[in-house]
C-alpha cells in the first residue's frame, strides 16, 4: 500500500424501495442523479474537477447511464461518464476501477457507484422468435445458467444448508435493520428521493411467521413407491425482494481526502474470480480470499464485514467457507432486509461499511463482496482514515 492508494469519501445512497412502491414511477437516471449531485456537493470545497463518473447498472434502458444521470445531477457537460455491468457486482466493479484510475494517476477525482430500477426495467424481446425474457444469458448454451433462485436452492443442497439456519440468518437480518433504522444509523448515509427518506423493506419479523413461507425453488423428489414429494430450503422469507435504489461516493487521493476534512475509507485490496455457473452463489468466497491474500490479511483480521444478501443460503455458504465471524457480517442488516437493487448493491455495500467505519473505534480493515450471476465474484478490503 502506497500514499497514492485511492479513498472513498462522501459515501451516499438513495433509499431502497421494493420495486412497484415507493419508485414506482422513477427511472434509473432519476435514482442514480440526486445521489450523485449529493455527493458532488459533499467534495466541492476540493476546487477539482469531476474526472469521470462510473456507474453500474444491470438491466436498465441502455445506452449510458452514467452520462445521463451526470448531465441530470447537474454536473455539467464536461463532466462524461461510463457505465459498467457484472450483474450483481456492477457497482462495487464500478468503484474499483475508479479506484484504479485514481491510483495510476489517470484521475483525481472520479464519482462512482451503482444505480438500479427494478420496477422501470424494460421488457426485452428475442427478434428471431418474439420471446420475452427478463434477463440475459449469465452463460451461454453448453454451461449451467440456472436462476438465481434454483441456484441458491441448489446451493443450499449442495452446502447442507438448512431451512432452519437460513429462517435464523434472515430473522436477524430485519432484526438488524430494524435496530438501525430506529437508532438512526442510515440517516447520514440515505440521500432523500421525492420525499422517499426512508428504506421500505425492513419489517417485524418472527421465526413462526418465516417458517410459513413455502419453498420457492422446491423441485419434486420421487419418494416411496413413486410419489412425487416436494422439498426444498429457499423461500420468499429468507430471500431479498426485487429494488430500486442507487449509491454513489467519491474515489480521490488521500490528500484531497485530508483537505476535505470528510471520513474515508482507503482502498486497500481488491479482487475479481470466477468459478462453476452452476453455483454462482458461492462467486464472493474465492474473490474475498484473493482479496485477503493481496492485502497480506486472513479472515480473523477483519473488523466488518458487508456480502450482499441475495439468498441467505448464499450469504451462509461464503461465511462458512471463508471462516468469518458471522457476528461482523451485515450487522445493521442486509439484503435480505433493505433490498437488493442488482446494480447498486455492490457500492451499497461500501456506503454501509463507511458508515459503520466512521461510527466505531475499530481501526480493524473491512471486506465488501458480491456473488454474482454466472459465476462470479468480486470484493474489496478498506480501512479507516481519519
């Protein structure tokens, strides 16, 4: 790690509505703009110029996001941008390669983050048979290329992860949620949308209502004398909704960070890997430990921890195979409770490690990681400066 390691500062995120409320009528460019201009106002006082502007997006409109929702924010023609796309991890890739251009001296100043509107998503059309469908390829044909959801349930098989531990993880999820919320600890970190100030997910939950929710990927098991009986783990209970949301920081040099005077996080690994398709959930355990590796730490240096909560037999499966402490993992809540925004929750993840970073005295790095569809996995190590 050298002076010139790049800092995240000015960490900000819209609410996290479920798709078909709060944002119903929002497009993309609408979500991400207000977080950006947010944040572009937070660093203004540094006298630098916005070099680019990265976003992270997965399926909105096309074209270019970032360039759309800078000239919406505000930012001024001469402002350009780029958007990214690694599904579920876009906006923490978007992040790293801003942290990238930072460090080699191509920028100074660059926002970046991550925006997503499930509830506005266009519908997308095959030409050669007229079929709709809701996603891309994450493999092409020859590969597994399960959804997400089957994925989790295979997953969770495949793990020996039991309905039991993933109604546990997503009950302390919306307990967690619940208790910031109520204690204020997303107030500095959430930029208001149209009177939208709160995340609209987190509800009141107990074990005898999670354990009412039927399997949602359950697949027909022949039993006895040819009876077909369905079993299954992953439910609508301890899975994450479909969202909308944005989030957004500033990436610079550390002393701009210093000259600012803001809280920051130092950049000080960060990791992309890739495995089976067919277990895509499993894609943050190998980045994380190549992250890890890079920043010569293990598992037990880390003081926080943020995995976006797509599935808690996701979530489970990488705790359990990086031996992380799960007491440090998604501790004011996860995915599973906000909402999973696909491509704004990688930089989510960054906005809650800022926030909880500045709120404590642990000086200990922290870990930011994504599973993502395909079979991929992307993470990043920071630390606090003061």
């Amino acid at each position: 790690m050298t002076s010139t390691a790049p800092v995240i500062v000015a960490a900000r995120r819209t609410p996290i509505g479920t798709a078909g409320r709060g944002f119903a009528r929002h497009s993309v460019d609408a979500l991400a703009a207000p977080v950006l201009a947010a944040v572009a106002g937070s660093v203004a006082s540094s006298g630098l110029p916005v070099d680019d502007v990265v976003l992270g997006n997965c399926m909105g409109p096309g074209g270019d996001l970032a360039r759309v929702a800078a000239l919406r924010a505000g930012l001024g023609t001469s402002v350009p941008g780029v958007t990214v796309d690694r599904q579920c991890g876009s906006g923490l890739d978007a992040v790293m390669q801003a942290a990238a251009r930072v460090s080699s001296g191509d920028a100074r100043l660059v926002l970046a983050g991550g925006a997503e509107s499930a509830s506005t998503a266009p519908h997308r059309v095959w030409p050669d048979t007229g079929a709709r469908y809701a996603r891309a390829p994450f493999a092409p044909v020859g590969f597994a290329d399960p959804d997400m959801g089957p994925a989790a349930e295979h997953l969770a098989r495949v793990r020996d992860i039991s309905r039991a531990r993933q109604d546990a993880w997503a009950l302390r999820s919306h307990a967690a949620a619940l208790r910031a919320r109520s204690a204020g600890a997303f107030d500095a970190e959430l930029v208001a949308v149209d009177a939208v100030d709160s995340d609209d997910r987190p509800r009141a939950m107990s074990a005898e209502v999670l354990a009412r929710f039927a399997p949602a990927f359950a697949i027909d098991d022949l039993a006895g004398e040819g009876a077909a009986t369905p079993r299954g783990t992953v439910t609508a209970g301890n899975s994450c909704g479909f969202s909308d949301g944005a989030a957004a920081m500033a990436v610079t040099l550390p002393e701009v960070a210093r000259e600012l005077g803001l809280p920051g996080l130092r950049v000080r690994a960060s990791a992309v890997a890739a495995g089976d398709p067919a277990l895509p959930g499993i894609g943050a355990a190998p980045a994380a430990a190549r992250a890890l590796e890079r920043a010569g730490l293990t598992a037990r240096d880390l003081g926080a921890v943020e995995i976006t909560e797509a599935f808690a037999a996701q979530v489970i499966a990488v705790v359990d195979e990086l031996g992380l402490d799960e007491a440090i993992v998604n501790a004011d809540g996860g995915a599973i409770a906000l909402g999973h925004p696909w491509g704004a929750s990688g930089a989510v993840l960054l906005v809650r490690l800022a926030a909880r970073l500045a709120a404590s005295d642990d000086d200990r790095p922290a870990l930011a990681a994504c599973s993502i569809g395909g079979g991929q996995g992307i993470a990043m190590i920071v630390e606090r400066v003061a």
